[in-house]
C-alpha cells in the first residue's frame, strides 16, 4: 500500500512502533504525520491503541482519542516495559461455606464461567473489585487471568464499569493478547483527570512541513530496516518505484490516493490529467529520483536478528 510519499504503508506502521519504543521522537512524529496525511486515519488510531497495549498502562491515554496526544503520551512514557506476571495458575475460587451475594445489576450469571457457581463467581468479582478499590492493578488483572474465554471476560470487566470502547479491544486482539487487554481495561477503571503532557507531536507540526508538499521533497524520513525485520516484513522492491510509478493506481493504494484518483478522474499513469500530475508530482515522479532517495523507502537490507516480534500476529490484526 503506498503512502503520500510512496512508502509503504506497513513499513511506516512498523518504523512507529518501533521508533516509539526506542523514544526516537523526531522519527516517530514524521511516520505519524506520513499516515495522517495518507488519509489512513482508523490505521493510524489502531496502531497507537496497539503500541499502548505493549507498554505499561498509562491512564493518560484513556482520557483521550486524541492520536496527537496519543503520540505525544506513549513517547513521554517510553520504552516502560510490560509488567512481567507470574504464570497464572489460579484454580476457580473455592465455594466456601459464606458468602456475599453479587449485586443484581452487576454480573449476569448466564455469562459466569462455565461450571462455576454463583458462589465462585462472587469471590473473585469482590477480591477484583477489592484490588481495584486499593488501586492494585497488578493483583487485579492477575486475579482475573482466571477467566480464560473473550466472552466471560467482556462481560465480568463490564461489570466492573469498564467502557465499551475498551471492551471492544478483546474481541480486536484476540485470545492471544487477552492478559494485556485486560490489564488495560482494569486500566482504564483507575484512570484519573489529569493535564496531559507537552505535546511533541503539536511543536513538531510547523517543523514538518515539508511532508505537505508532496512528492520527493515530502519524504522526510527513512525507513527503519531494523523494524522491518523485527515485525517479519520484507523490503519492497525498488521496481514499485520505477518506471511507470503503478503503486499510486493499486487498489490497496492509501486513501489519499484513492480521493486524489477520483477527484481528477484519474486511473493510470498516462491516462491521467496534467493537473493530477502535478499534484501527484510535484517535482518528478520517481523513477527520476537519486538511489539515496529510493533506498529511503525500497530495497533496504534487513539485518539477521536472533528474535522477532512475539506479536507479530497482533501487527497483522491492524489491516484487518
């Protein structure tokens, strides 16, 4: 998928990710800005959702839809690792002989795990609610690893008040993700008002003008040949680039090129308008540009890494 300034679009995503993590704020502000202005607007919001369930929760970011302020958090945060859990090896909770019954609007029990009674379903609904109330986020979630199916999951972190919008993140990531999707939705319980931080993202608008121009002068950046080996991506041939430039025309072309495509009527390369050209390519199309230039975006040697992504499945989850 090409971008406004014919990068790949998954390369872009993957140098994101990765730069967040490294806190290479100038580079991470140029992709975020190169698919903000590529018109992939839900892309770029699943891919800053998808960098914050790597890192530590941050209540900031459930204040906000904001993706500058999104940026601007998961880069004042940096590279904080994800908490390590112990195993979760947790047995159903025992019956016991007393017990506090749920309050009637809260857990269903036709959504209870299965074979658990209503006596098991309490304790663990009042010792999560109980590590929440003493602002012990760690025991929570550890607590609720118990629970193993998206669906009983949903509806237990409902009850407990958390939103829909981060309920929806179980059934986007998956089984795969469900013990940091979690984490966050118990998160988002605790979150607090606070003011949010300086906004990078915000003071870098102006400096980065440039990537509104279009064409050549518009590519600000290089991709990161390290996070295209991290992520289990290949380096695109520089053949994309050359000759008759036929990524702008692709179906899996980025929006923008999809709006400009049907603002000029245009459908290839030589059918196209001359105002399409020009708005297209400002300066030259790429095939004239320098191998420098190209080898920003194309051809790039990977190194050899003794270990990728562990979530590589969620990255591909983003075009889904």
């Amino acid at each position: 998928m090409a971008t406004r300034h014919l990068y790949e679009c998954e390369d872009v995503v993957a140098s994101l990710l990765t730069w967040i993590f490294e806190d290479d704020v100038k580079n991470a502000v140029a992709a975020f800005h190169e698919l903000r202005l590529s018109e992939e607007h839900d892309l770029l919001q699943k891919t800053l959702v998808f960098a914050s369930l790597l890192q530590q929760p941050s209540y900031n970011l459930f204040e906000t839809q904001d993706p500058r302020k999104m940026l601007t958090l998961l880069l004042a945060q940096g590279s904080q690792p994800f908490p390590s859990f112990v195993q979760n090896n947790l047995e159903p909770p025992t019956e016991g002989s007393v017990y506090k019954p749920l309050p009637s609007s809260s857990w269903p029990l036709s959504t209870h795990p299965a074979g658990w009674s209503e006596q098991q379903a309490s304790r663990l609904w009042y010792a999560v609610k109980e590590a929440l109330r003493k602002n012990n986020l760690k025991r929570a979630a550890y607590l609720s690893g118990v629970i193993k199916e998206i669906a009983v999951m949903e509806s237990f972190l409902k009850s407990l008040d958390v939103s829909q919008q981060y309920l929806d993140l179980l059934r986007t990531w998956g089984s795969s993700m469900l013990t940091r999707t979690t984490l966050h939705c118990l998160a988002s319980v605790l979150a607090s008002a606070s003011a949010s931080q300086a906004s990078h993202v915000g003071s870098a608008e102006e400096s980065n003008t440039k990537s509104r121009l279009g064409g050549r002068k518009g590519r600000t950046f290089a991709i990161s040949a390290v996070a295209l080996a991290f992520w289990g991506l290949k380096s695109k041939p520089v053949l994309r680039l050359q000759g008759e430039p036929t990524l702008v025309f692709d179906d899996e072309a980025c929006e923008y090129w999809v709006q400009t495509r049907n603002t000029y009527g245009a459908h290839s390369f030589y059918e196209a308008c001359e105002e399409f050209h020009v708005v297209a390519f400002p300066d030259d199309i790429p095939d004239e540009w320098s191998c420098e230039e190209r080898a920003k975006s194309h051809d790039l040697t990977l190194p050899v890494l003794t270990s990728k992504s562990e979530w590589i499945k969620g990255f591909k989850l983003l075009w889904v």
